[in-house]
C-alpha cells in the first residue's frame, strides 16, 4: 500500500496531534463510547479531511457516500459486519433492503459503487433489490458499471404507506444512495418503512453551516477533554446568504465575509507561527460533486467575476441554483503521492471506520479543491482495523490512520447531531 510523503517537516503541530492523539486513546475511545449511547450515528457517511501538517480538519461530511468501489476490498469484512450492526439496531428482522441510487446511471463509476454497496449488503445477509427515482426508469433496466458488471433498476411505486416493487417486494428497510440534490420526493413521505439515512438528510434540506456549527460544538468538548486547541482540528467558517453569482447579486456582502475571515485566520497563523498566506474556499452550502467551489485569497477576488466564474458558482448537481454559500477556512493539504497532491476520505458505517482512500489530483495544487475532473483513489489500508500502535512512531502509518479515523468519527458524531437537531419530528415534539 502506498503511503503518502508529507512535503512538511514531520516534527511540526501535527506530530505532536498525533501523539496527543496516542497519550489519550483510552480516554478518546470511552468519550465516544460515552457520545454513542447519547446520538444515533448515521447508518453511513464520508468525511473528506485536510492534512496541511499543522491542522488535520474535515471540510466536508456526505452523508450518502459514492465511492465504497474505492475502498480496499480487503476490509469489506468490517464493513459488512458494521452494516449488520447499523441494521440490526434499526430492524432486527430485516430480511431485505431496497437500495436506491441517484438517478445518473450513465456515471458507470459510481454504478460500480452503487455495486459495492449492494455487495456488502448481501454479505450481511440481506436481499437487496435496487430501485429508481428517474421518472426515465419504467420498467426493469440492465445498467452497466464500469467494470462491466450488470445492475438491475427498477421503478418504485408506493401503496398506502410504504414503496415497492411492480412484483410487491416491499422490504422493512429502504436505504437511500442518493443524496435529494433535487428535492424531497412525495414517493418517500411519511412511510411506515426505515429510511435511511432520512429525508432530512438530503440536499433539498440540508445544509453545511449547519453541520460545521454541530461539528464545532463537537470540537471544543473533544478538545477540552485531550486539552488541545480546537482549532487544530476545526475550519473556521461564515455564511453569506441572498447571493444570485449570474446578476452579481450580493458581491459586496460575500467580500466583506471573506475578509472578516481572512483577518480571523491570519490572528491563528500567528498565534501557531504558521507562516504560510491564507485562504478560504466558498462553496455552496448544500450540495456535493465538487460544484460550486472556488478558492478565494482576497475579498476582492470574488467581485466581478467572469461569465465562466460566475456559471461555475451560479449551478449545482440537478440545476439548483446557488443563493447560500459557507465561505470555510481553507485547510492546505501537504500530503502527497507520487508528487501529486493528495486528500484522505475516510468511510463510515454505523459508528465504525470501514476504510477510505487518498483523493490524488495531477493537477490541482495544496490550496485547491480536488474533487475535480481528473481526480484518482489510491484505496488506504487501515492496517489492525485503524487501531493505533503505541510502540511505533506518532507519524507512522497505523498511526496516522488512527488520526484520520478519530476525526473522522468526530465530524460522524456532529452529523448525528445536526441530523437530530433538525429533525422535524424532534421540532414538531
């Protein structure tokens, strides 16, 4: 397994996280043993993390994850028993699952997810049957993955308070692979089966300001219990909202923003000794596919944008216009492969870190968005299940693994939150 190189010095801040890291296991471990029996987790979730040697942060959480194909199939093992876990607390007869994908079926590579998913699944014990949104699905459709695998989608119909198949398959559980970009369908409205992840969950509802407050709170407890400053582990963050990037409505407000917090960052940078300019990265407030994103150095970077500026902010996956923006301290990452700048995605089922990968990209740099076209996955190992080697160095790779895994978990357990705190159920009690 490839291991990435970090272009900074390993005896930096991050060194010395990860050795906090090591000292506190025990008492990590039990806090979120502790955060557990208090917050149900999310039955599965990625975390795209920055490592930039002296901050590891999440900068994003998607709660429908697309690349389980990216993983490294040595430990579907712990994905499938984590699976049993996640619905074994949900509906411990579940005997079968309908699995729904998004709707763009020409994407064979994440059919090859949507593949994996099923994969798991199944080995969990389940039958698993796919079936569609796309008012373009009528009847069961063969698809393809990339590797030539065949899938088979099927239109969903509903009778009385719960969806099913043409031929009346109609499982306890439905678990949703795509993410409501466009919109909460009435199909899946007050159903007496398990949706999971929930409605609410989806793009058409919610939102990444939302999550970073929740995974904010989360940091300061996290960071008060190893004694650390949170911010190593947290990506400031504003939101700007009334924005229409085609009419260069809201320009002035969203500068303003971005150099409020510019200033707040470079008072950080200060304080660490970090000598290294900042940036922020505005980016849609919901939303996925790396649509939506730029890099920002000056607030004066985001009045008058070109035409294909302001098309690249303007629209997001299922033509959604973008009105709210989170503008997010932007986290460099100095891990690399090959030369090539590299992130960790971190993959989660139920409470448990499943894998993940390095998201590579030739050609983006340390300060750029990489989920981009053009972008590869060299799968990680998370060698004994993630779990740390205290004999061995803090930067050796169990070990930093080990890191990736507890920040990961950390933005899991704000998702759990935001996902209860916005819960219409718990709002309308």
């Amino acid at each position: 397994m490839t291991v990435p190189c970090l272009t900074t010095a390993l005896t930096g801040p991050l060194l010395a996280l990860e050795s906090r890291f090591l000292e506190a296991q025990p008492k990590i471990e039990h806090w979120f043993r502790s955060q557990w029996t208090h917050h149900a987790p999310p039955v599965y979730g990625s975390v795209d993390l920055r490592n930039s040697g002296f901050k590891l942060a999440p900068v994003d959480m998607n709660l429908f994850p697309g690349g389980f194909n990216n993983l490294n199939p040595d430990f579907i093992p712990l994905a499938v028993q984590a699976m049993q876990s996640a619905l074994e607390k949900i509906c411990p007869e579940a005997q079968s699952v309908l699995l729904i994908p998004e709707n763009h079926t020409r994407n064979t590579f994440y059919l090859q997810n949507v593949a994996a998913i099923r994969h798991i699944l199944e080995l969990a014990g389940l039958t698993v049957r796919l079936g569609s949104l796309s008012p373009d699905i009528t009847e069961p459709t063969t698809l393809h993955t990339a590797n030539g695998d065949a899938l088979v989608v099927e239109p969903i119909t509903r009778q009385g308070r719960r969806v099913c198949l043409a031929d009346g398959f109609s499982p306890c559980v439905i678990l949703l692979n795509n993410d409501l970009s466009g919109g909460l369908p009435a199909l899946l409205e007050n159903l007496d089966q398990n949706l999971l992840p929930p409605l609410h969950a989806g793009w058409a509802v919610r939102r990444k300001s939302n999550h970073f407050n929740a995974y904010s709170a989360v940091c300061r407890e996290f960071a008060a219990l190893i004694d650390i400053d949170p911010w190593l582990l947290d990506p400031m963050f504003r939101s700007c909202r009334g924005l229409n990037f085609q009419d260069r409505q809201g320009e002035e407000a969203l500068a303003a923003v971005v150099d409020e917090l510019l200033a707040e960052i470079r008072i950080k940078y200060a304080e660490h000794g970090i000598d290294a300019p900042p940036f922020v990265i505005v980016k849609a407030d919901a939303g996925t596919y790396g649509m939506g994103i730029m890099t920002v150095k000056d607030g004066k970077d985001v009045i008058g944008l070109n035409r294909k500026q302001r098309n690249k902010m303007a629209v997001i996956k299922e033509g959604q216009e973008v009105s709210e923006v989170i503008v997010q301290e932007g986290v460099y990452t100095f891990e690399a492969i090959n030369a090539a700048v590299a992130e960790p995605v971190i993959y989660m089922i139920d409470r448990f870190v499943v894998g993940g990968f390095y998201r590579v990209h030739t050609g983006r740099g340390v300060d750029e968005n990489l989920n981009a076209p053009g972008m590869h996955f060299v799968p990680l190992s998370f060698e004994t299940a993630g779990l740390p080697d205290r004999t061995g160095e803090p930067d050796c790779p169990t070990n930093r693994f080990y890191a990736y895994g507890v920040v990961a978990r950390l933005a899991l357990l704000a998702a759990a939150r935001e996902l209860e705190a916005t819960d219409p159920l718990n709002a309308a009690g």
